[in-house]
C-alpha cells in the first residue's frame, strides 16, 4: 500500500488507514492487515508491505494445484477508515474502528505484480 490521494474530511481533519485483506478457496478463507494510521492528512503516503501466508491444505502436489487455483479465484480488497479514536471509544463503545471512507476490490486474477496497481 503506498498512498492515497484526496481523501475525504471528517470533523475538520483526516486520520486514515488502510485494511488490506486477502479472500480465497471455497471457505473464503481470509487474511487481514492493516496500516499505521496516518494523522491530519488527506494524501497518507503509506509506504508498507503485506505478506500473506496461503494455506495448502494438501500433502500432494494435486492438492496444492486446487489450492493454487482456490486462490486465484479470491480477492483482494484494501479499505480505507478515518480513525477518531474519541469518538470510538465514547460515542460508538469501541464497535467500530473509524468512519468508513471508501473500498477498492481487485481480483487476484486480475493483479499484475509486475507493476502498482492504481485504484
């Protein structure tokens, strides 16, 4: 995740970080991670990597072919979220995290890691 560009203004500031999370195989099977936050900023440069550990669930080499072709029918989503803290912790009783700022989903199919992909 490098960085974000625009992003929207929540009570006078933005304190957003990203939640990355890999969805696979038939169970849906997911991984999640997330970002530092970065404070009172509307262009975070995140800067930070993820690596996902993806769970062959076969001892053979044919199970780990259907287990390959599991994960190229998953996805790849990164989440944006404000974070205020305050008001998670008083208003929303730590339910949720920060207000939800927008979503992008890849297919993994679809991802050239060659290269960024710009969304």
């Amino acid at each position: 995740v490098l960085e974000c560009g625009d992003l929207t203004v929540i009570n006078g500031a933005c304190n957003p970080y990203a939640v990355v999370t890999l969805s696979y195989g038939k169970t849906r099977a997911k991984e999640v991670k997330k970002t530092a936050v970065r404070k009172k900023t509307i262009c975070p440069q995140f800067d930070e990597t993820f690596s996902f550990y993806i769970d062959s669930k076969g001892q053979n080499q044919e199970r780990n072919l259907y287990a390959f072709e599991d994960f190229m029918a998953g996805e790849l989503s990164v989440s944006l979220f404000h974070d205020d803290s305050k008001v998670s912790r008083e208003v929303l009783g730590n339910i949720f995290k920060g207000a939800f700022l927008g979503e992008v989903k890849i297919p993994i199919h679809d991802l050239d890691i060659s290269r960024p992909h710009k969304a």
